[in-house]
C-alpha cells in the first residue's frame, strides 16, 4: 500500500473518532437544564415574548417548523404547564423571532427556557428535556423546596 493511501485511511479512521465522540458528548449534555451565569440577568417580558406570563413560573419553548423533538417537547411542556397551576407554556417559532434567538443565543431547536414569575431565566435545555429536570426548575423558579409530583 502507497503512503498516501495509509495517510488517508488514519484521517478518515480519525474523523470518525472525532465526530462519533461529539455524538456522544451531545447526546448525553442534550436536554439537561441547567441555570447559565449570564443566563440570570435575562428578564423577558410578556410584550418580548407576545403572550403573558405565568404567576409563578413560565415555559418557553423555541421550536422550528420540521423539529422532531420539537413535537414531543411541545407536548411534555404543555402537559407540565396543564398540571401545575400557575404555570404557562410559551411556544415561539425561531424563524419568526430571530432578534430573540440572537438576543438569547439560542443555537438549537428545541431550546425550553424556564422563567420564573418576573420573567427572569433560572434554567435552560437544549434539546428535548426531561420531565423531572423541568419539574425541578419550576420548582426554583417558584422558590418550592422539593419539586411537585
């Protein structure tokens, strides 16, 4: 075998390592919310988000018109919202609103953030997240000390 052709294959066996070990890494972080530092100083309003919010906690989902997970989060988030009282679901169309996107730095579908009744952000997934981490943060986001069933 030529050298060009066993350099080649080392390239292409590394790509494949490389883009195999993102897959992993995104598949594991994808979903899970998480409080973001600068995430905390974010406030939006009922005017910014063209619907009102929750008294106590709001949902807001930013989904894209052929998002797969974005069908199945738009169903667990109202789902939540429908059973905890005080909470609201807010769907946005990221193709629609991309001063927001850009203002939020929004880089995937879906994006759920959790806000709390003033409007500011105590939590963010990216990806479909998971009932009981959206629970939990509704949970901070109204100041209860152990997550609703």
């Amino acid at each position: 075998m030529q050298t060009g052709g066993v350099t080649g294959l080392v390239v292409c066996a590394a790509a494949l390592l490389l883009a195999s070990a993102f897959g992993v890494v995104r598949a594991t972080r994808g979903g899970r919310l998480r409080a973001r530092p600068r995430d905390g100083a974010v406030r939006l309003s009922a005017a910014e988000l063209k619907a009102e919010l929750g008294n106590r906690a709001t949902l807001v989902q930013f989904s894209t018109a052929f998002c797969q997970p974005c069908r199945a989060t738009r169903r667990l988030l109202a789902e939540i919202a429908a059973t905890m009282p005080g909470t609201a679901h807010v769907e946005i169309d990221a193709e629609d609103r991309l001063e927001l996107v850009r203002r939020l730095g929004i880089l995937r579908t879906p994006t759920v953030l959790v806000l709390d009744r003033a409007g500011r952000v105590v939590g963010r997934a990216s990806g479909q997240p998971r009932r009981a981490e959206v629970m939990a943060a509704i949970s901070e986001a109204t100041g209860a000390t152990t997550p609703p069933p």
